[in-house]
C-alpha cells in the first residue's frame, strides 16, 4: 500500500481539527446542551464518586481517538482533492458522521439495550464534530 499520502497531510490542520471536534464535546456533554438527558439516559450517579474515576484517562483515549478520525478525514480530503470549499467540508463530515459514526454507535447501542435518546446524543456529537473537522481540513489546504 502506498502511504506517501501521509506526507501530504497538513498535520496542523490535522491538529485543530482534532482540538476542535475535542472542544466540541466539552460543550455537547455541557448543562448547556445535553448533560442532563446524557446522565440520565446512562444512569450514571454523579454524586459517586466512583462516576469520576479515571476521567483523565478517558479524554485522553477519546482525544487520541479523535486525532485518528481527523487523520482519517485528512486522508479522504487529499484523496477527493475536497479543498477549498466550506460545502466540501460539510459533505464529507455528513457523510462520515451518519455512514460511518452514527451507525456503529446506533448497532452498538442496539445490542446493549441503550436507550435510544443516547444515540442521538452521541451520535449527534461524532455527526456535528466530523462536520467540524472536515470543514476545518477542506479550508485549511
């Protein structure tokens, strides 16, 4: 397989790409937006203290995660040549967001019982971050 595409990633775009789709789920998952109907489609006690174990661990995996996403996309713009278009961006982020994102976590959360709102919570955030991310790599050539 030739990987030669690598080098032609913008790995700052790559980067903010990544800080941002990251930001995004401090907002998502804020009280402003859907903590509240998150904890309660989980049933996560906050008041355990126990809820808060390994956090640290957990964003950094998610973050790590996110910058392998944002490669991913990187990767699908140099090779679709998508650069320079805001529209581009959004196409591809809605693409991967519901094709790729939003139906592993719907499956996943099929066989796990989960309650259905949670699914559109989550899959609502990896759907609007790949937006996010794309728009963000397809501008920023």
């Amino acid at each position: 397989m030739d990987t030669s595409f690598f080098s032609h990633l913008n790995w700052l775009a790559v980067a903010v790409a990544t800080v941002a789709y990251f930001m995004l789920g401090a907002l998502w998952y804020s009280k402003a937006l859907f903590a509240n109907s998150w904890i309660k489609s989980t049933g996560v006690d906050m008041n355990n203290p126990d809820a808060k174990k390994g956090v640290g661990g957990i964003m950094l995996t998610t973050f790590i995660l996110e910058f392998i996403i944002c490669i991913g996309l990187g990767i699908l713009v140099y090779r679709l040549n998508l650069v320079g278009g805001f529209m581009s961006g959004v196409k591809l982020g809605v693409l991967t967001g519901v094709c790729f994102s939003g139906t592993v976590i719907f499956i996943s959360y099929m066989y796990q019982s989960k309650a259905k709102p949670l699914g559109f919570i989550d899959g609502g955030y990896h759907l609007v971050g790949n937006i996010i991310a794309a728009v963000i790599l397809c501008l920023w050539h």
